[in-house]
C-alpha cells in the first residue's frame, strides 16, 4: 500500500497516520517529524530547516526532494508506506511520481483531510506531544493522561502567528495538489470533523 496523506496543517494527518500504518503495517513517513528530529539533533540538514519551519514556510523543494527519495529507498519501505506531510508543492509531487515510475511502482490512493481553516487555530495551539513516545494530545479534545502531563512539549511553529503562515502556504503551494492527483485518479476525500475514532472508520471505508 503507498499511501499519501494530505491536508492543512492541524488537520489530524499524524493522529490518523498512527492508525493507518499499524493497520497495513507500513512505515510511517512524515517529513515534519524527520525535520524536527534532524532540528533535535543539530545536523546541518536541522540547522537549515529550522529557520523555515519557525517562519510557518515550507522548506525548500531541492531539500526536501531528496530527503525522501532517500527515504523512500529504504527496506522497510518496498512494501509501501505513508507519506505524511509530503508531497507538499507541485514540483515534489513530479518528483515523487517520477522515482515511482522509475521502478514501476504506483500510488494506492492520495488521501485529502478536509478541515475548514476555523477549526485549526485551536487544534494546532492546543496540541502538545510526548517526546518520549512521539503520541499527539490536545489539552482540550484529548488530554496527555496525569503519568504523561508532566513531560509534554509544544512544537516551536504552534504558536497564532506561524499558524496563519502554514495556513497560507498550504492554500498557496500545496492546494493545487488536489486538482493535481484528482486528475490522475487517486483522490479520496476524507471529511476531517468529527472525533478522531469516527474519521479513523471513514478513512478504513474509503480504503478498503
Ligand atoms: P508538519 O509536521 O507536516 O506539519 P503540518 O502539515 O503543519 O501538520 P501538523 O503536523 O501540524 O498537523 P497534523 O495534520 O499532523 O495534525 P495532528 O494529528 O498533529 O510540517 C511542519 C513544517 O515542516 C512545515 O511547516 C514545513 O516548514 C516543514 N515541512 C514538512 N514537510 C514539508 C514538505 N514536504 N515540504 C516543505 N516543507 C515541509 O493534530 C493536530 C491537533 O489536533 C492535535 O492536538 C490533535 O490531538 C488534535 N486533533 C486531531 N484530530 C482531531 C479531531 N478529529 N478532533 C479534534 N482534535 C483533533
Ligand atoms: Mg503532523
């Protein structure tokens, strides 16, 4: 199964992702975490990331290209996978598409989460995540139990601010993706309201 899910940011892409790949028991890709863990980890690949991510501005194509071509090429990664968080611009969908053909491989299905922008301010300002076993809360809609609390952290581009910038890069550069793999026959369209477990069954209906 080669999956890619796309959507705004805060859409619920990673806690639905968690799901889906334990599911079809494929590698969970996420270039926002691989970003994050190379920012953690202070390689030149982090310092270089960061100031975008910061900013709420997508990382440079030429960068994150051939980050996943790498990835991708992975063992763990013939049997499939799940993008999350890539492609996000045109050019990287081309890219994408040509290292897949290249080994003839192809898309299962390009999953859209659709969350309208009044909704996001407050799932991205009120997430927090655990560091040691990367779970995703919300202080509101789904509390870090009491042994987790202590330890949870906020990421740097959840503040009003950079949200407004990540909503705005994803209806400039990454919106056209939809026309993009609508026309290619892979777009499934996911409603993304409602409470996680119920977006998780339209997801299992749509895939099959
Ligand atoms: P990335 O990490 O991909 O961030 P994003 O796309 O902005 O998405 P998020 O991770 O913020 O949201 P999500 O959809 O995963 O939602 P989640 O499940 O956490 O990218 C970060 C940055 O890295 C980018 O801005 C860019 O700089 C760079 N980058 C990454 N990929 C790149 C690329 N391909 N090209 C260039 N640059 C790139 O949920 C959010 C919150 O809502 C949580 O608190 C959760 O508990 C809650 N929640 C989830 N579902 C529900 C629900 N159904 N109801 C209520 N609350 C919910
Ligand atoms: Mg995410």
């Amino acid at each position: 199964m080669r999956i890619i899910f796309i959507g705004p940011p805060g859409a619920g892409k990673g806690t639905q992702a968690t799901k889906i790949v334990e599911r079809y028991q494929i590698p969970h890709i996420s270039t926002g975490d691989m970003f994050r863990a190379a920012v953690t980890a202070g390689t030149p690949l982090g310092r270089k990331a960061d100031e975008f991510m910061k900013a709420g501005k997508l990382v440079p194509d030429e960068v994150t290209i051939g980050l996943v071509r790498e990835r991708i090429a992975q063992d763990d990664a013939s049997k499939g996978f799940l993008l999350d968080g890539f492609p996000r611009t045109v050019p990287q969908a081309e890219a994408l598409g040509g290292a897949l053909d290249e080994d003839g491989l192809r898309l299962d299905a390009v999953l859209l989460l659709e969350v309208p922008d009044e909704l996001i301010v407050q799932r991205i300002t009120g997430r927090r995540s655990d560091p040691e076993t990367g779970a995703i809360y919300h202080i509101e809609f789904n509390p870090p139990p009491a042994e987790v609390a202590d330890r949870v952290t906020q990421r740097k581009d959840d503040t009003e601010v950079a949200v407004i910038s990540r909503l705005d890069a994803y209806h400039a550069q990454t919106a056209p993706l939809v026309p993009f793999y609508d026309a290619r026959s892979v777009l499934v369209r996911v409603n993304g309201v409602g409470a996680p477990a119920e977006i998780a069954e339209r997801i299992t209906a749509k895939l099959g």
